[in-house]
C-alpha cells in the first residue's frame, strides 16, 4: 500500500491530477482513489495498491510543483515523536550566519555554511572552522542576535503546540548552539535540547566548542533513542532542511524536508515547499479547528 498526500496550486488541479495518475500508469503504478480529505479540505490523498515510493514522488513532484506532499507506505496518523532541526527550519535564519555578521565575516561564514548544508563539506570541519573564526568575540554579543535577528518560522509554534496536544513528544536537535537553542526551545514548546556549545572563556568565545560535536550521527541516533523509550513501534516525524539531516530524515516514519537543500529534499519521505509548517499538520489529518496556537 502507497499513500500520497498533497496540498498544490488549485489551479487546473483536476487536469494535472489526470496527468498525474496517467503518468503513474506508465510507470506501472495504478492509483485505486484520489480525493479530497473530508476533515482536511485543501489535502489531495492518493491511495495505491503497491509501487515504489521514490517514483510516487517523482511524478507528483513533476505534476504538482509547488507543493506540500507526504508520501507513505502505511497508514498515516500523528506522530508520537517529532525530531526536528532549528536552523531553516523551525527558525528562519542561520544562528553562525547571523552572529557572524557582528564580527563584519558573514559573507565568508555563510558560504561555508551554505556548502556545508548542501553536502559539499564535511559539517564537523565545517564547524570547527567558523567557530574559530568567532574566537574573541564578547558572549553578551549572542543576547543581542538572538533578540534582534533571530525569528521563529511562521507555524512553528503551532505545529508544536498541536502535536504536543496529540501526546507528541518534541525534540530540538542541532549541528547550531545551546546559546540559541535553548531559548528557541523555551519559545517554541520543545521538551528536550541536543545542540552544540559554545566555549566561552573570561566572557568571550575561544573559537572551540566545549563538549563534542552535534553532527548527522548524532542527529539520527537522538531520533532512534528517543523513539525507543517512547515504543518499538512509535510512529516519529523528523523534519529538517540540510544535507545534515539526511540520516535522521531515513531513520524516522515520516521524513519531512522544510523549503530544504536538493539532497535532503531527495531523500525524504515529504517535502513543504508551498506552505509554512502547519501544512504538516494539513498532511497528517489534523483538522484546524484542532490547531492549538503556541
């Protein structure tokens, strides 16, 4: 069995769906039902009776474009677990990016970033390296980004809010800081934190990270713990947006990429290229009259 889930440009709906299920036929895939949600009226669900799911995605991607799609091969209801990045994806900005900007090196901080998060460098050295290019700067310096820069994404209290209605557990995991972190967290309702940290000496950073490295392994594996003290079978969400978060997104049910990088975005079970983060919600049947606003 084969889900889909889809929120698209209503335009010409009927006809790209027609396109779409003819193109699926041609890969061998035969779709058994599509319609609207009943409790989600803007969410297109297809139901099929087997196929590969990466063809699933190439032709509603094809079809659709732009669009907020989820695709499943079981049933799909809330998750009890969420696991999810920060950085580009439940805020809008790049917390090293920002910081280095009172520093006068966000040009160069933020193209390593950028190539870091598309997979083109290793993240630790990555890491290292534009940590160290904050070496000196004053710690109060952080309060003063984080207050004036840095912003959640539209829907990201929401989402949180409502899953954790639903008996969701939250998780914050970040290849980012606890300095932005935990207060992030604290914003947006998450129960738990897993980020890096920042060495600080006599107020000032020392250009190291105190303690080890928050990379991708790190990443998946707080999604696999996480999930087993909550059950074997719990289903879990992972959400992200850069080549950081591609084993966590595979290691989790649902891996949902956030407006995301081409390689995390490829891997995924789903993306939100359309919308904010309650199209999540949309996706999983939530109806809005059940939203909890964070």
């Amino acid at each position: 069995m084969l889900i889909a889930r889809l929120i698209a440009d209503p335009l010409d709906l009927d006809i790209r769906l027609d396109a779409a299920i003819a193109a699926l036929e041609g890969e061998g895939l035969r779709v058994a039902a599509a319609a609207m949600l009943d409790f989600c009226g803007d969410v297109l669900q297809l139901s099929l009776p087997e196929g590969d799911p990466a063809i699933l995605r190439r032709v509603l991607d094809a079809h659709f474009a732009p669009s907020d799609v989820l695709v499943s091969a079981r049933d799909i209801c809330v998750p009890r677990l969420l696991v999810s990045d920060m950085d580009s994806t439940m805020i809008g900005q790049e917390c090293i990016d920002e910081l280095a900007d009172f520093a006068g090196l966000r040009d160069e901080v933020s193209a390593i970033t950028e190539r870091a998060m598309q997979g083109e460098l290793d993240f630790a050295s990555a890491l290292t390296e534009r940590v160290g290019l904050l070496a000196e700067m004053a710690e109060d310096v952080i309060e003063t980004c984080l207050t004036d820069r840095i912003q959640p994404m539209e829907g990201a209290r929401t989402l949180v809010a409502t899953l954790k209605s639903k008996g969701c557990r939250t998780v914050l995991v970040t290849g980012g800081f606890h300095h932005f972190a935990d207060p992030v967290a604290a914003q947006l309702g998450f129960e738990h934190v897993v980020a890096n940290r920042l060495a600080v000496a006599d107020g000032r950073l020392t250009g190291t990270l105190a303690g080890g490295i928050t990379d991708s392994a790190v990443k998946r594996q707080v999604l696999i713990d996480e999930a087993a003290l909550i059950g074997e079978d719990a289903p879990t969400l992972a959400m992200g947006d850069g080549a950081n978060d591609i084993p966590m997104l595979q290691a989790a049910t649902w891996g949902v990429a956030y407006h995301a990088k081409p390689k995390a975005r490829a891997v995924a079970d789903g993306w939100i290229d359309r919308g904010d983060l309650t199209a999540v919600l949309e996706l999983f049947g939530i109806p809005r009259d059940e939203w909890v606003a964070g």
